[in-house]
C-alpha cells in the first residue's frame, strides 16, 4: 500500500522524540525525504521544468527557486536546501555528533514545507 509524505512525517516526529542520536538523525532525514517528495509532486502539479542530467534533489530544488517561480515556490526551494544540507550531515557525517535540537528542527521545517506547499 502506497504511503503519504504527511506518513513519512509522522513517522519523522516519532523518531525526533526518541532517546538516541541515529534516531535524531533518522528523523532528519525521513522528514527531508517527505518533504522532497511533497516537493517533488508540487513541481509537477505547477509543471515547473525539471533541469536535464541534475540529480533528482537538485532538479526539484532548482525548478523551485528559478527567477520566474513567485514567492512561496522559491521559498519552498530554499528551505528544502536547507533541510537536505542537515539531511546530508545526518546521513554522511556520522563522525560528528547530531543533536536532538538539530534533528527536532528539520522536523519542524519539512513540517512547514508540506503544509505550506498545500497551500500554493
């Protein structure tokens, strides 16, 4: 059965609220990827031109923040950069450490991601 970006998130903020950092950092990420996902389906819905040969995470982020996309698109494409640079230390930085602040706040901005991406 297919599941939701809203699923993904929820299952972000049950981990955010764990006792251990790989649960912080899972949560950063499972709440990055709901958020590129809802991302991803609002570039198609606005038919914004996906870049040819980009990675598909940059793809969507860059069809988000083009000069021509108004405001709440570029907004959107910002703050998933943002989330997916804390994704990619949460991910590939396992040497570092990873706070629950950190992994809290993620969740907190792919949060506002989907629901305001609900709202274009």
């Amino acid at each position: 059965m297919p599941v939701t970006a809203r699923q993904i998130l929820e299952a972000a903020e049950e981990l955010a609220d764990g006792e251990r950092e790989v649960d912080w950092r899972n949560a950063a990420s499972r709440a990055y990827y709901a958020a590129f996902h809802r991302c991803r389906q609002l570039v198609v819905e606005e038919r914004l031109p996906l870049g040819e040969g980009a990675p598909a995470h940059v793809a969507v982020i860059d069809a988000l923040v083009e000069n021509l996309n108004p405001g709440p698109l570029k907004r959107l494409g910002f703050m998933l950069r943002g989330c997916r640079d804390r994704r990619a230390d949460a991910d590939y930085e396992i040497d570092a450490s990873f706070s629950r602040q950190v992994g809290r706040s993620v969740v907190t901005d792919c949060r506002r991601i989907l629901t305001e991406a609900d709202r274009v």
